[in-house]
C-alpha cells in the first residue's frame, strides 16, 4: 500500500495527473528508484486498475480520517506550538465533465456543473491545512462553523494557548460564523458586501476624500474610516472598516467586519485582510497546470459516477512533494494540456516528446521519454505542404540532363 501511494503522489509534481500514467511510469527507472526499488531488476510499480481501485476503496469515515491526516501533518510541521496562527479560508470553482454527483449550476462562475471545494490554508507558511470537496453552491453559514469547529477543535487539541485568526471572503462573514468565533475567543476579518446604510455611515469621510483629491488634482486618493454597524441578522453591533479610494472615475468603498479591537482601520483592511489575496494565489497555483495541475481538486472526468473525496485527500499530499520550488510558468515549459480539457482532447505524455539522449538511452532504456526543452524536430513536409513543389534555385545535381539530339546530315 505504501509503495502505491508513493508512486502515486511522486508523479503528481512531475506532471503526470492521471492515474493511467502509470501504465508506463510502473517501468521507469527513475519512479523505480524513488520508490527504493532496483531500477532495472527490481519489481515493476502499481499499474493503472490497481491505483484506481485503491483510491476507491475508502468508505466515508475512512475519507474523513484521511483529511485529519492532512490536518496532523500541518500541525507537525512546527516544531512548538507558535504564538499566533492566521487562516486563509477561501473556495474556487472546479468544473466537471458529465454527470457527476453534487456537482450543481454556479450562477456567479457561470458554469452549468461544477464543484466549489473550500481550502483552508496556512497564510505564514502557504501549507494546505484542510480541503474539503462539497457541491457547486455557496457555503451556508451552518455549513462554514461546522467545518471550522471541527477544524479549531483538533488545533485546540495540540495547542490550548495559540491564538487563532481566521480571514475570508465577504460570503464567509455569515451570523452564524461570526456569532461562533466571538463565543470561542477566535479573532476574524471577513470582508463585507456594501449597502446604502454602510455608504451613509462613512459618507463623511469619503466626501473629505473625494474633495481633497480634487483639489490636489491626484489621480487617485485612499483613505480609511471605521464605524460600527448592526445588520438585520446580527444580535449586537460589531466594528466594520472602510477602504475608500477616489479617482478620476469615481469614488471606490470596500468594507470589511471584524472583532479585532486593536489596530487602525487601514490596518486591519491593508495588512490583515489583503493579506488573504495569498490564499488565493496559493489556489491559482494548484490549479496551474503546468505547475501543480487540478490534483487538490476532485475527479473531472467524462465518466459518470460519484466524486471521490480520497482522491482529494491523497493528492493533496503532493504539495509538499514539489519542494517549495518555484516552478517555471506556462509559457516558458511545454503544458501537457489545460486543467478543463476534456480527456478525449488529451494526448499521452510520450508523444510529441523528444527521447533521452543517446548516453543516456543506453543507461535507461526502459525509462520514459522526460519533458525537454529543446524546439520540436521539424514536420515531413507532405504534398499539401509543397513537398512535391520543385526548389526554386535548382542545384546541377537536381537539373535532369537532356539528351542532346545529334543533327541530321543532309
């Protein structure tokens, strides 16, 4: 079992996603080596229907304790309990092919299918902290405390006294998730959609903003105001910050609640909050497919079926795998192809690649063509392509000789 999932996860950071991949990569020496197998004489990997089966086989509760594990092995990482702790709370839109289970029409993505899996991540080190696939809808308040108690539960768990600071998208700032963290000393900032009553309540300052940057003729003025504001659902008035920014096109206010009591308003929404725009980078990153590919994401195929949370879960492990390196963008290596490209447009990775060099080959010559980046040989030219055009500077050595007709005596 070890060695499968081995051999499964280190061909995640080389690009090869698909679990039929290792048809191929179950001979090469290199997967062999890394697996601690001989390269040439030792036991072939795992194939293709047993990878799939493995992933498969966990039932429910084995799918959960396999998301703890991703939880144990963030809070491992540390050698002490730190002092402090921030976590980015974010989902994104992963698209399906066919008719898969759970996966529902988005209106605000515009997608007729798709999942929208929620990531929690470490903002100090960028390290996933727990993902959890769930249908293509927004998050319901009762959905994102439930996630989150059982998330600060197990934290709690190994560190009692560490401060706990959680920052999220305007859809996340719900009563309910509010009501929680101030009840279980958690602090938050969670962006807030405007309205009419948050314009009227900073009007003030934004029209000494929009004034001074008119008269200073500045193309664009920020500023920060802060009030205190009580929505209909909420049971007490909480501390919510203005970001204004005026320009020649007009005038910008972004809001943000929170329950921190310490720190300006340009503060909280500069340094705290803009702060969460990594978690999203983090998430572009996992699904760039020349980088990383949709391996935190689940299943997006063309075969009808139920998603499958441990494939999530054990790819997800694969993170750690690529080394913190920064890896090369789309357009400088060759993309085997786009995360949403459906597998019947998709080509194997041997083809179109150029083979070991010649010293090499005779050392791996079971081993599987390696992404090169050296141009592509030159296509045979075909009799569309002009192949039968003759040149156009001829060569002695391409002209025909003609016979020389000898004249006739008279």
């Amino acid at each position: 079992m070890a060695d499968i999932l081995r051999a499964r996860i280190f061909a995640i950071p080389c690009d090869y996603e698909d679990a039929n991949d290792l048809d191929r990569l179950r001979t090469d020496p290199a997967f062999k080596l890394a697996c601690s197998r001989l390269p040439d004489s030792g036991l072939d990997l795992c194939s293709q229907p047993t990878c799939s089966r493995v992933e498969n086989l966990p039932d429910l509760r084995t799918v959960i304790r396999l998301g703890w594990v991703l939880v144990d092995l963030w809070l491992s990482s540390y050698a002490a309990p730190p002092a402090s702790i921030t976590l980015d709370i974010d989902d994104t839109v992963d698209v399906v092919h066919g008719h898969q289970q759970l996966s529902l029409f988005n209106a605000h993505y515009d997608e007729r299918r798709c999942f929208l899996p929620i990531h929690i991540s470490d903002a100090a080190t960028g390290r996933p902290v727990a993902m959890i696939l769930r249908p293509g809808k927004t998050p319901t308040g009762k959905e994102i405390r439930g996630h989150l108690r059982r998330l600060v539960r197990m934290i709690r768990a190994r560190w009692p006294t560490t401060r706990i600071l959680i920052h999220g998208d305007g859809h996340y700032g719900r009563a309910e998730v509010m009501a929680w963290c101030e009840n279980n000393a958690i602090d938050y900032v969670f962006g807030l959609p405007g309205n009419k009553v948050l314009q009227r309540l900073v009007g003030e300052a934004a029209d000494d903003i929009r004034t001074r940057r008119a008269l200073e003729q500045k193309p664009v003025l920020r500023g920060y105001a802060e009030t205190r504001y009580k929505a209909k659902s909420w049971k007490t008035e909480r501390r919510v910050c203005a970001r204004i920014e005026a320009t020649s096109m007009g005038l910008d206010i972004r809001f943000v609640v929170t329950n921190l009591d310490k720190g300006s308003a340009a503060h909280v929404y500069d340094v705290i909050y803009c702060a969460r725009g990594q978690a999203e980078n983090l998430i572009k990153d996992a699904q760039e497919p020349a980088c990383f590919g949709p391996h935190q994401l689940p299943l997006t195929d063309c075969q009808p079926g139920a998603p499958r949370p441990a494939h999530r879960c054990l790819l997800a492990d694969a993170h750690p795998a690529r080394g913190g390196a920064r890896q090369p963008s789309s357009q400088q290596r060759r993309v085997r192809h786009a995360a949403a490209q459906a597998p019947q447009a998709r080509r194997p990775r041997h083809r179109n690649r150029l083979a070991y060099p010649p010293g090499l080959r005779r050392h791996l010559s079971r081993g599987q063509p390696v992404p090169s980046g050296h141009p592509q040989p030159a296509a045979r030219r075909t009799m569309s392509a002009g192949a039968s055009k003759p040149p156009l500077n001829p060569t002695p050595s391409t002209l025909q000789r003609v016979p020389q007709v000898q004249p006739q005596p008279r």
